[in-house]
C-alpha cells in the first residue's frame, strides 16, 4: 500500500521538474533544459510503469532500460552543452 503511494509522489515530483526544465526551455530555447525535462519525463513513466506491473513480472527488469535511457540523456545534454561553450 505504501510502494504505489510514495511511487506516485515520485512521479508527480518528477514532472514538476520536467516542467519546471520546459518553462526554461521555452524561455531560451536552449538543448539543455529540453534534454534535462525529457529524461524527468523519462523517469516518471518507469515509476509509473513499476507501478502497474507486478515486481514478479518476467519484464519488471527491463523497466530499468527506461531509466538507463533517461540518465544517458542527461549526460547528453550536459556534454552536448560543455561541447558548445
């Protein structure tokens, strides 16, 4: 009873930060915040996805893969931004 709630809080801080990263984007136009509010987008929907799916499932493991991606797209957005500067 407790895993889904504090997995649903994570989500939603998830996307106040996504969020909070497109109102910067959309302000400057900059890679890098678009970049950073994608991956927040990201890692909402692997706690969401952990969520709805059993923790015994054969595919709970690859739910990871989502959130690998979602890291490897920040360490995009900062070298991609370290390569301009």
């Amino acid at each position: 009873m407790l895993r889904p709630f504090l997995f649903g809080a994570i989500s939603m801080g998830c996307l106040t930060i996504a969020l909070f990263f497109f109102r910067f984007w959309r302000q400057t136009r900059d890679r890098f915040f678009l970049g950073f509010g994608a991956a927040f987008l990201l890692l909402m929907v692997e706690r969401f996805i952990m969520v709805t799916i059993d923790a015994t499932h054969e595919f709970a493991p690859f739910v990871y893969v989502v959130r690998l991606l979602a890291f490897l797209l920040i360490i995009a957005a900062i070298v991609d931004k370290n390569r301009k500067g």
